[in-house]
C-alpha cells in the first residue's frame, strides 16, 4: 500500500517503512507524528483520490532525526561596481519514518494499544479556582 502526502508545501510518494525527509517538524527523535493531508492512496484493492484530500485517510510516522543540509553560499556580485555580498544558508530537515498508512478512520496502532499516556485535565487558574469558590459560598 502506498500514499501520497501533502507537508510543508510539497508532496511525497510513501509506504510503511519508507524513511523521508522532509521540512523540519516540531518534536524530538522518538515522538509521533500524523500527516492527515493525504491526497492519494493505492493499493491492491485500487486507488483512491483525494478532492482534495482522502476523506478518512491518515500517514503515521515516528520522528528519526533532527538535521540541516550541507551549507550552500549565495554569491552575488555586480561587475565594475566593487560590490559583492556573500550568505550562506542550511535547510532545517526532519527525517520521519512512516509507519502506518491508515484508512476508513482508524486510529494509529499505537493509540489502540494505549501506551499513549492519558490526557492530563485542564489545569484552572487561580482567578476562575478563586471566581468558583465565591460562587460555591
């Protein structure tokens, strides 16, 4: 099974186990991440396009590494004029691993089995805690 997934403004072929590189993501090494923009997905079954995302469908993925790309310098110079600038620049990548391609809704693998951890309850403020006591009297 493969899609093709839509993040930071470019578009990607995968499948399960496929290592990408994409645009740098926030999250360190080790944590999850969804890519819910998926405009395509085939498998043996057929393929299924997106208008322009496939309803239901979602690429899970774990987060390998944070990285930059090789320096490239930018050099400018206008002849004659004894003007010339330099600047470099280094692309912040995130290499993802995809590990599941999902359909119909279903949730990720890993929240089935529940080692997510469960939400914390919203914490209130001091003001709203101090509010609900004089309302409470």
């Amino acid at each position: 099974m493969f899609a093709v997934i839509k993040t930071g403004g470019k578009q990607y072929k995968v499948a399960a186990s496929d290592l990408i590189e994409v645009e740098k993501l926030a999250g360190a090494a080790g944590d999850a991440v969804s890519f819910g923009e998926v405009l395509m997905v085939g498998g043996d079954s057929g393929v299924t396009m997106g208008a322009p995302f496939v309803g239901g469908a979602s690429v899970t993925g774990e987060i390998v590494a944070q990285a930059r790309t090789p320096k490239i310098l930018v050099f400018k110079k206008r002849r004659r004029q004894n003007s010339k600038r330099s600047r470099g620049h280094r692309q912040h990548l995130t290499t993802v691993r995809i590990t599941e391609i999902l359909t119909d809704g279903k949730a990720p693998a890993s929240r089935a089995a529940g080692s997510e951890p469960a939400a914390k309850p919203a914490r209130k403020s001091r003001a709203k805690a101090a509010s609900a006591e004089a309302a409470a009297q």
